[in-house]
C-alpha cells in the first residue's frame, strides 16, 4: 500500500525530512586523496553537509573511508564517504563549511537544485 502511496508524489516533491540541508548543482573537476593516492573525480552536487562526486580509478569499496577533497583552490576539505554506487561517492564533510571560507562563500552564490 505504501508503494502505491508514494506513486502520486508530484515529481519534484521531497518529503520534509529527506534532506538536512539544500543541495546545489555543481560540475566541475576535482582532486580526491586517500591514503597518499590521489584521484581525479567529477563534482555532481554540494551541500552544507557534503558533496556527491565520481571519483575515477578509486573503487566502490571505501565505505567509511577518509578523504581529502581539493576543490578550486579552497582549503582541503576532509570527509568520509558514506555511500558509493560504481565510481560516484557521497561524501560528508568532517568539517562544516563554516571552516572554509571559499567553500561557504560558493554555497552562498549558488543557485539550489531544482
């Protein structure tokens, strides 16, 4: 029943409390280290609490794992991977935004995801 329930969710529609914090798009390339090895990755979305991305030649093993992420030329931004599917991860930020003055300054100019 509940299947048939969510069906007539107008597309779009989040439930009030599927997400923590808005997400904004962002697409543009970006460097992954974990465990000295550095990756190429490929943003997809950002939020307050962190980042979805593909990471390139990683894997889709490294639940849990910490990474440092360098965006632009903002500080390196540490986070843990918390879900993986094939090459893209979800990323939370160890650290808020809030630590890092380039990274709040873009979520403030970035438009949300629609």
């Amino acid at each position: 029943m509940l299947a048939i329930k969510n069906a007539f969710i107008k597309q779009g529609a989040q439930a009030t409390n599927s997400r923590q914090f808005i997400r904004y798009n962002l697409v543009e390339p970006c460097l992954v280290v974990r465990w000295g090895r550095t990756y190429q990755g490929m943003t997809r979305n950002i939020s307050r609490g962190g980042i979805a991305l593909d990471i390139i030649g990683m894997g889709s093993s490294a639940m849990d794992a910490e990474l440092t992420l360098y965006l632009r030329d903002f500080a390196p931004v540490t986070a843990t991977s918390r879900w993986a599917h094939k090459r893209t991860f979800g990323l939370q930020f160890t650290d808020g935004p809030t630590d890092n003055a380039g990274l709040l300054a873009l979520l403030e100019c970035l438009p949300p995801q629609e």
